[in-house]
C-alpha cells in the first residue's frame, strides 16, 4: 500500500493523480491533499466516501481559505484531519513519515519547499510542478541525489525521455523535446499582439490549467521543460533542443551517438506520465488507447520560428547564465501571465516583462533557498511595477 499526498489535489494534474489512486483499488491510499483557494472542489474530494480516502491532512494557501474549507466539510470528514495552511504545512505535508509518494502538482514557486521537503526526508516524488527544478535545480538534485528520495518526472516530454533513456548503455548526444506551437504555431506577430485570454487559453492538443496554457501559447512553457530536462537528465543546454510537431503524438526524441534516433509516441493525455510516475517500478496498463501506427499518416515536424516566440531563447540564455536568473525568469513570467490572465496586458506584454526584469536582475551565484526566495520576491515587485506601466499604457491606446 503506498500512502499518497497530492499536493494541487484540484488542478489538472491533480485530477488525475486522484483518478490513478481511484483506479487502483489496494494499490494506494489517499492520505493528503493541498489546494490553493478553491475550497470547493477540495471539499468535494475530501468527502468522497471511498476506501482509498484514508485523510490526515488537508492544506489550503491561505487562512481565510481553511475557515470555508471547514464550513464545507461534515463533521465527520474533519474528524481525525488537520487542516494546515500554507508552505509550512505542505511542507510538513510532504515530509510526514506517514506519507510515501508525493505528487507535487502545485502551480509554480509554491512547489519548491514541499519538493525540496519531500526528497530530502525520501519520500518518492512524482514531480509535474516543472518550476521547482527551473528555479532551484542544483537543490532539487542535491536533495534527490544526495539522499534516499526517488524523483519522477510527470511532463509529458520528460517522462518520454526517462522511458527512452531506461536502461541505456550509452550517453545519448541530443535530446529533443517536441512542441506542439501552442494557438499561435502559424500567426503573425501582430496577431499575436491582439490575441485574447479565449484564443490563447484555446489549446490545439493538451488540456491544460491556465498558466501552463499561456506559457504554452508563447513558448515559455518549452523554455522552462529544457531547463527541467538539463537537471533531470544531466545534460548541457546546448544539446537540448525543441521541435515542433503539431499533433502531439511524438511526445520526445533521443539522439544516439551511432546516428540514430528513437523516439516515444503516444495519444496526448498526461493520464500516461501521470499513471507511470506513481505506479513506477510498476508498469501502467492501458493507460490511454494504443497507437495504431497504420492510422497516424504524416507526422510533421518543423523548428522553431525564435523570432516570433523569443520566451525560448530567454530561457535558455537565464539557464546559461544560473545563479539566481532562472528564478526571476519564472517570477516574472508568473505575474505577467496572471496580467495577461487578468485583461492587463497583452499577451506579447509577457516577454517585455520578462526581459526586462531578467536585463535588470543581479544575480547571485549557487544561491541558497533563502538567496533564491528574495530574487523570487525582487523579480514579482519588478514585475509587478512593468505590468502597471504596460497597463497604463494600454488603457491611453484604447
Ligand atoms: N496540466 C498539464 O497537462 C501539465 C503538464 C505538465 C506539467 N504540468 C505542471 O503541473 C503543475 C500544475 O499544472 P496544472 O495544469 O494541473 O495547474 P492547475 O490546473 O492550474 O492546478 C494548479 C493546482 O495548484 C493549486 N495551487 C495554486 N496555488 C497554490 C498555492 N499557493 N499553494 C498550494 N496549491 C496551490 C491549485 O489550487 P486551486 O484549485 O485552489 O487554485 C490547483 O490545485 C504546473 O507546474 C504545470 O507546469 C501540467
């Protein structure tokens, strides 16, 4: 029995990871789940009258979320929970001898503490929340490597690269990362600058929450996956590459020294990355619906026009650079998604921002946690104040 706690139980993610605890009877037992402040569907979940549902910990962001969580729930579902709030109690959480796998599926910075907690007290970590190994991977591996916790990758492309690296003899000499080029893959630069929450929020192939959704509109999201793959799979930025393929099916290629190329395909559902992470060393069976390779015609692929989603090449010059950069292309590429998500600015805004805060930033070399929460704060204030100036601007064009 492997006692779980879900940590972004309400998202997309965590959906499914409380679909696979469901799915396998005897197999898991639901012991914690972290929200944000979306009390309600946390409610829900918590009072599910199933066996797997065996709850000691619930954990909300903030204080006035946990008095209507506690409205919502019937006494007898409180009974025997502690109800935490906040980055103290996921990571109390995700540190808990009674806990064994953690699956980290918080959106953004808020993921770090708990999946630095959780590896270092060795737990296993099924790890979607791609922004704690952008901000602080030489922590992250430190704790994973240094120490009995096991990490797991559940995007998509990464989980395809530790499928196609499993047991290889030989260091591979690329890796590539598909794309799918997100609503905009075919639009112009002032389509772009026009285009809506809706458009953007309207992905082609992966249903997604909304800041990922965003990230993938602009690239960013495929930014952030080469610095994740760089830490999980010790590999130089310059031998990671992004491809794009409209249909999702490939999902990551590995290129071999012999010349040779092997990849992973398979119907685009994180129901598959989510399903092999916890179920791991255990296979998953009948995750999503085999490929038929009969039926798949063309695949296509092309590169990325850099000019046009230049939220990439950010990303990998703050990965290059290290030190503090790679937390302050995150912070302000979370508040300029908010903005954007908020009808403040445009969504081309976001890479102004960004640069901008990035072009301002001094960076500290081999930052501690503390030294990487301060340049998190600094780049959200930064940030914060471009957005207002971008607004204001907006509002004397309309
Ligand atoms: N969705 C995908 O297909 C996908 C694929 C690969 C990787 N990922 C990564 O997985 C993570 C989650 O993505 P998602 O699409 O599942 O996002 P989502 O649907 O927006 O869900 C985010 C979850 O995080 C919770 N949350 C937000 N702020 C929090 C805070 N301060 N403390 C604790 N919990 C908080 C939310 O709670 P509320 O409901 O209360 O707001 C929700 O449960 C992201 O890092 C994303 O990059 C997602």
């Amino acid at each position: 029995m492997t006692r779980v706690a879900i940590l972004g139980a309400t998202g997309s993610i965590g959906q499914l990871a409380r679909d696979v605890v469901a799915s396998h009877p005897g197999r898991f037992e639901l012991v914690g789940m972290a929200a944000g402040t979306r009390v309600e569907p946390l409610a829900e979940a918590a009072s599910q009258e199933a066996p797997w549902l065996r709850l000691r910990w619930l954990n909300v962001a903030t204080a006035e979320a946990r008095e209507r969580l506690e409205a919502l729930l019937p006494p007898a579902q409180k009974a025997g929970v502690e109800i935490t709030v906040g980055e103290d109690g996921l990571v109390a959480m995700a540190q808990a001898p009674e806990v064994d796998l953690v699956v980290v599926a918080v959106v953004g910075f808020a993921g770090l503490a708990p999946t630095l907690a959780a590896l270092r007290a060795g737990k296993r970590v099924a790890l979607a929340t791609k922004e704690s190994l952008v901000v602080a991977g030489h922590l992250v591996r430190e704790a994973w490597r240094g120490g009995k916790g096991e990490l797991f990758p559940v995007d998509s492309e990464h989980s395809a690269l530790w499928q196609l690296l499993e047991g290889a003899r030989q260091r591979p000499s690329r890796l590539y990362l598909t794309a799918s080029g997100g609503p905009f893959r075919t639009a112009s630069r002032e389509a772009m600058a026009q285009a809506t929450v809706e458009e953007t929020l309207r992905h082609p192939t992966w249903s997604m929450g909304p800041k990922i959704t965003v990230d993938s509109a602009t690239l960013m999201n495929k930014g952030f996956e080469v610095l994740e793959a760089a830490w999980l799979f010790d590999m130089e930025l310059d031998r990671i590459h992004v491809v794009v393929h409209p249909q999702s099916i490939v999902h990551a290629l590995v290129a071999w020294p012999d010349g040779s190329l092997t990849a992973q395909l398979a119907v685009p559902h994180m129901r598959l990355p989510v399903e092999r992470a916890m179920l791991y060393p255990d296979g998953a069976v009948e995750s999503v619906p085999a490929l038929d390779p009969t039926t798949l015609g063309t695949l296509h692929f092309e590169p990325v026009d850099r000019a046009r989603f230049p939220l990439l090449d950010a990303a990998y010059h703050a990965g290059k650079l290290g030190g503090t950069y790679p937390a302050v292309l995150n912070a302000a590429d979370e508040i300029a998604v908010q903005a954007f998500l908020d009808g403040r600015i445009r969504l081309v805004d976001i890479e102004r921002v960004v640069h901008q805060v990035l072009e301002r930033h001094e960076s500290h070399d081999a930052p501690d946690l503390e030294t990487i929460r301060e340049a998190d704060r600094w780049a959200r204030h930064e940030a914060e104040d471009l957005c207002q100036v971008l607004e204001g601007r907006s509002r004397v064009r309309s």
